[in-house]
C-alpha cells in the first residue's frame, strides 16, 4: 500500500466523520488497567451533556464485557477488578444509523430509530429512546479529539489494509477548567485516524506514563453481507418486550430532589402569584430598559452545513485571543420556559406538578436580565465584575491571577484556589470564549450577521448524542445547551449564543463592547481590597456540585426570587414540600433565596442535605 501524498484536515477529517453512512462488520479489542483507573479521579459532563471522554467504548461495557449500568454493588465490583484485563467484542454497523454490538453477557443495538440493550444478568431488555447513538463513540465519532486538545500528526501508519494517520492528542488548558472537572485527567491519548473515513481504528490513553486504556479495531470487513438483514439490529425478544422492560426515569438524586424543591415551589409559592394583580413582568420592564429578552426569528431548518472556515475557528479560537479580551455581557434566562424543553416523560417522573409549574410560572415569572464586565487574559487569568444581577445580588465580582481566586461579596471577600467553584456565570463565559465544545454538535448554517459591530457567523446547533429520557443528569446538562450560535468571524470566540422552546426564545447571551488584543495591567487580576476588608478563606478541597445539581438550583432560584416579592411564606413552603413540612426557614435564609443566586444556591443545597454549610 503506497503511502499518502497529501495530509489531510485534521479537523475536517475528525468533525466530519459520519458513523451513519458506513457498513462494515468488526472485532473489537479493548484492554483495560484496573489498578491505574482506580487512581483517575472522575470527571462530570461535557457541555453537550455527553458524559466527557476520553474512556473506554461507549455501550454497556465497561472495559470488561460487564454492564456498566449499576447494579448496586459498585463498590464489592470496583475493588474485585485488578489488573489488566483484556476482552473482545463484535460490532455491526449499517448506512442509517442501524447498528449491533455484542460482548459477553451483553448486545445493544439500534434499528436507526429506536435503540436497545440486554444483559443476561438481568434476563430483560431496555429500550433507550432517542436517536441513532454510535456503540464506540470513542473510535466512531471522533470528533470528541478537537475538544479541548492540541492535536499533533505523528506521520502516516497502516491498520487493517488501511490507510491512516498517528495522533497525538495532548489536553490543552482552557477557561472551562475554572469552572468545573470536565473531563478525566489522562497524559496523552494516542490514536490512529483512518484517513480516508475519519474514525478511529486504533486508541490509547496514557495515564501517569502508563498506558490505561487500549481500544482497537482488531478485524474489519465493510459491505458486509449482515448488514442487510433488518433482523441483526433488533431487540432478541421483540420491541414489545423492550418497551415493557424500558427503564423509565427514577425520580432520585441529588437533581431530582432539586427538581422536587421547583416543583414544591410552584405548588406553594407561585400560586400567590396567579391569585394577584401583580405584573412582574410589566414592572421589571418599567425599571429596567433591556428587561425584555430580544426575540430573533429562528433559523431556516434547511441550513447548509457548517464551512470548513468556521470549524477552524471554532477549534482554534482560544489561541487566536491572546493577549485578552474585555466585553460586556448581558444575559437573559426565562427559566420558567426553559423547563418546557424537558420532556414529558421526565416532567411526569414521580412528581406531576412540573406540567403545572410550566403553564403557571411561564406566565407570572419574568425572564431575568444580568449584565457584567469580563476581562479574560489566558485560561487562568480573568475578572467578571457584575454590573446588574438579579435579586440583591450580594456577588459583586469574581477575580482570579492563574493561583488564587477572590469572590467579592458586599460584606467580605472569599478567597481561595483556581478549583471549580458554584458561580455558575462563569461557565456562560467560559462556553463563549472557548467555544470548541461545539465541535461535538451538528452545526448548520453560516449566515453573516452583525453582533455589537462585530462580524459573525450564525450556526444551529443541535446535539449529535441527544441523551435518553432514562437519564435525567444528562437531560440536565443539556437544559442550557443553545439552539443557535454566532462566532466571531475574526477570533472565533462566541458573540451570542440563544436557546429555544419551539420558535421562542428563553435564554441568550450575548456581549458588547469588545475589546481585542487586551493585555491588562498587572492589577486587574487581583483585588484592590480596601484596609480593613473582611477576607475569608474558602475550603480548598470544595468544588462545585454535580452538574444535574446546578440547573433545577438555578431554577429553583429564580422562581424564589420572584414568588418571594409578593409572598415571603412562598420560601417556606417550598423547604416544607422537600421536609414534609416539620422544617422551619428563618425570614434571613428567605431573604438570601430570593436576593441571590449564589448564596440562593449554597442554601438550597444545604436544606437537601448536599452541603454541610
């Protein structure tokens, strides 16, 4: 096989890989080192609401054909795997999404509609409802590589009669790593990228100069004869029996009893809301000029695909930033809609009030306007004062020099290392200016428009991995995910980013003012406290919560804050839904639910019983 004579687009070659037009049949091997993943620390979600990657092979195996559902003994599990062991897989693939993947004691598959998992341990089948979902998104959708790595050719290699390229694909620090654990620390990951189809052929993560992970496509055949048979991609035992046998969402967790405290909350606090005359919207309106969030139509459904010229940018755009940047943000949430991208399924899960949460607080809870000044210099470096927040708005500004943190609240500051903090404004500002999380969606469109006297270019997005409604922590994650985007034509950061309930806008970020090329002086990533300043230091070891945790708390909060202007008792109803009424909540507590989110937040979850504060 002669080798290749032009090197391709890396990041055209692995965005553009389209697992749903191949046939092919392959053997899969997967090597995994025990004792090494032990010492991994865990990681949350992507941003599209994809649990973050690297890892091994997506599906029911956890590296050694045992399920990886739990089974309620993760622990006795965990400490009963040692070493390194190795186990192999089959995997058929069919033009439409159609696919079979089999291991020992496991199959799953996906007739191109609906998708499928049995395990013989438990003798019954799941159906997992959504889309098409690829059973090795590790090797067949590849484009998790160009978020949030630096990728390095290493030369040409032949697998399996194949033509490809050896990768290296080193984690790059990023603005996002101030803003939650987002992804599974590893060293490298290594992979051979077939250069022709864009997927993987061959992965490898090393971890503490060792290898981890080793994922390989050990024998493949494309256009196979099976990949015609129908059969082959459904459920053993008839979609009857799979739909019988669907695990249905588990009202549970740390989210849902969140979602539980929303729910009470609109059942205790937002009916005095329907029963008065009050107009928050109208008032809110009258004393704030920009209240209302600007409404664009939504885009054409037939929208090209994305160019080429835009995926680069995307890709590249924290380094085309440097030195810095300075912007205005304003941010506009509705978080009363937002619950209507839920759905139905989920909204029904143990507690029905969540339907009329939607129909009522839709219409009395106004959507809420913050405005802040950002000033970002690395993935480290950064400053947001706010200029307007919601409620009392304690949190006047959040400053970081690349070692040390400061939250500066009306009456003191707190200060503590770079870890992840619940501030959740900074993970708006770290999704706009390290936008290659993007690059893991399907993006249409184009279109040149003018954000803030800014050139752009506006992009649909939507999610190539949209999570089953038995998984309601993902369901979470992507609650806040936006429809639409537009990138900045020059640097590539995002100028404005929209989320949609149908054709009605309920979420928008979008900044102003931009200044390029900012450097900064060598105070602006630091304090200027004045004498005698209360300074508290913060735990070191506390990082945010989960990511389901922090959405039904953000919306929790907003609903507090409105149904509190008319109603204080709204406050304690909604801690007696969570305790069964024995708790009492002083008025002080009420008062920090209703004025602002981030001590709303530490409040909420100190009643579930999440925080010991």
């Amino acid at each position: 096989m002669g080798g290749m004579t032009d090197t391709p687009d890396l990041v055209v070659l692995l965005y553009r890989a389209d697992w749903t037009r191949l046939s092919l049949a392959a053997e899969v091997s997967h090597t995994i080192d025990h004792d090494l993943e032990a010492r991994r620390p865990e990681a949350g979600m992507s941003l599209t609401g994809t649990p973050t990657r690297p890892r091994g092979p997506d599906g029911p195996v956890a590296g050694s054909g045992r399920p990886a559902r739990p089974t309620g003994n993760e622990w006795e599990a965990a400490t009963d795997l040692q070493g390194t062991e190795t186990s192999r897989s089959t995997l058929l693939v069919a033009p439409g999404g159609r696919c079979r993947y089999q291991g020992a004691g496991f199959a799953s598959g996906c007739d191109g509609d609906r998708s499928w998992q049995e395990f013989e341990q438990e003798g019954r089948l799941v159906e997992m409802t959504g889309g098409p979902r690829p059973p090795l998104a590790t090797l067949l959708r590849p484009s998790w590589l160009l978020n949030g790595y630096t990728l390095e050719i290493g030369g040409s290699a032949a697998a399996l009669g194949r033509e490809g390229l050896r990768v290296v694909a080193t984690p790059r620090r990023s603005i996002r790593d101030a803003v939650a654990r987002w992804r599974r620390p590893v060293d490298r990951v290594e992979v051979i990228v077939d250069a022709e189809l864009g997927i993987l052929l061959r992965h490898e993560e090393i971890f503490q100069g060792k290898p981890l992970i080793l994922t390989e496509l050990v024998s493949v055949s494309f256009n196979p004869a099976e990949a015609g048979d129908d059969a082959q991609f459904q459920p053993p035992s008839g979609w009857e029996a799979a739909e019988k046998n669907a695990k249905l969402p588990s009202a549970s967790g740390p989210g849902w009893e969140l979602t539980k405290l929303a729910t009470g909350l609109a059942s205790r606090g937002i009916g005095a809301l329907v029963k008065s005359r009050y107009d928050p919207f109208g008032q809110a309106t009258r004393e704030e000029p920009e209240a209302a969030m600007p409404q664009d139509e939504p885009m054409p459904s037939d929208a090209s695909p994305v160019s080429d010229e835009v995926l680069h940018l995307l890709h590249d755009s924290e380094s085309r930033q440097a030195p810095g940047i300075e912007a205005t943000l304003h941010s506009w949430a509705h978080f009363a809609a937002l619950l209507s991208k839920l759905p139905d399924e989920l909204r029904g899960a143990g507690f029905g009030g969540f339907g009329s949460l939607i129909d009522v607080a839709d219409l009395r809870v106004p959507a809420e306007h913050e405005v802040s000044r950002v000033r970002i210099s690395g993935p480290d470096r950064y400053r947001v004062d706010y200029v307007l927040r919601a409620g009392k708005a304690t949190l006047k500004a959040v400053v970081c020099d690349g070692e040390r943190c400061w939250r500066i609240l009306d009456e003191e500051v707190r200060v503590g290392p770079t870890a992840p903090r619940l501030v959740s404004p900074l993970s708006q500002i770290a999704n706009l200016f390290d936008p290659s999380w993007l690059l893991e969606s399907r993006l249409t469109g184009g279109t040149e428009i003018v954000i803030g006297g800014r050139r752009g270019y506006r992009l649909a997005v939507a999610s190539a991995d949209p999570p089953p409604v038995s998984d309601p922590a993902r369901w979470w994650q992507t609650i806040f995910v936006p429809d639409e985007v537009v990138v900045d034509a020059e640097l590539g950061f995002l100028l404005c980013t929209i989320s949609r309930a149908g054709p009605r806008v309920v979420s928008r970020n979008e900044l102003r003012d931009v200044i390029t090329a900012y450097s900064g002086e060598p105070g602006d990533f630091q304090p200027d406290l004045p004498p005698g300043t209360r300074v508290v230091e913060e735990d070191p070891d506390y990082v945010a919560p989960p990511d389901p945790v922090n959405a039904p708390r953000a919306i929790a909060g907003a609903f507090a804050r409105q149904a509190a202007k008319e109603a204080r008792s709204a406050a304690q109803g909604f801690v007696d839904f969570f305790r069964g009424g024995d708790a009492r909540l002083p008025q002080d507590d009420a008062d920090d639910l209703a004025g602002d989110d981030d001590e709303a937040g530490h409040l909420v979850l100190r009643v579930a019983g999440m925080t010991g504060r």
